[in-house]
C-alpha cells in the first residue's frame, strides 16, 4: 500500500504524497481500504483530482477489493509532516 502512495506525485512539489505528509492514515478491512489524507491547502490546484488517483492507485494493489479516499483539512497540513526524505529532497534539511 505504501509503495503505490510513493508513487504519486504532488505536481508542484517534487515529492511524492506520502513523504510530503499527505497521508493520515491508512485502514485495510478485508480487502476495503480507506485512506485518511489531506492536501497542502485547500486550495491546491489537484484537489478534485488527487484524490481520485489516490483511489485508483490503491484499489489496483493485489489484492484490495475497493478503495475510498477521506479527504479532510483538520488537523490541517504543515511543513513539519513532511518526512526526512522529502525536507532533504526540498533542500530542508
């Protein structure tokens, strides 16, 4: 599961999702799988579309039935989510 959420990109941020801290939470419930994620403002350019791509890309993992995207904005996105990888790759570190 994690490996599909590194493979998608924040289009204007050289990092993928998950190392941006985009991703909350990741529940799997016999083949159901619901990810808990946020974007980096509400107003991100990709916010009707990254979530969709969210969906498709885990519910092509082996062995996931379905899957759902929640999109919330509380607790809301900070630099500080981001892991040490990714402050790395943005020069952060």
């Amino acid at each position: 599961m994690i490996d599909a959420l590194k493979e998608i990109y924040d289009p204007e941020i050289p990092v993928n999702i998950y190392d941006l801290g985009l991703i909350y939470n990741v529940e799997i419930d016999e083949g159901h799988v619901m990810v808990t994620m946020t974007l980096t403002t509400p107003h991100c350019p990709v916010a009707e579309s990254m979530p969709a791509e969210v969906e498709l890309r885990v519910g092509a993992v082996p062995g996931v039935g379905d899957a759902e995207v929640n999109l919330v904005w509380d607790p809301p996105w900070s630099p500080q989510n981001m892991s040490d990888e990714a402050r790395l790759e943005l020069g952060m570190l």
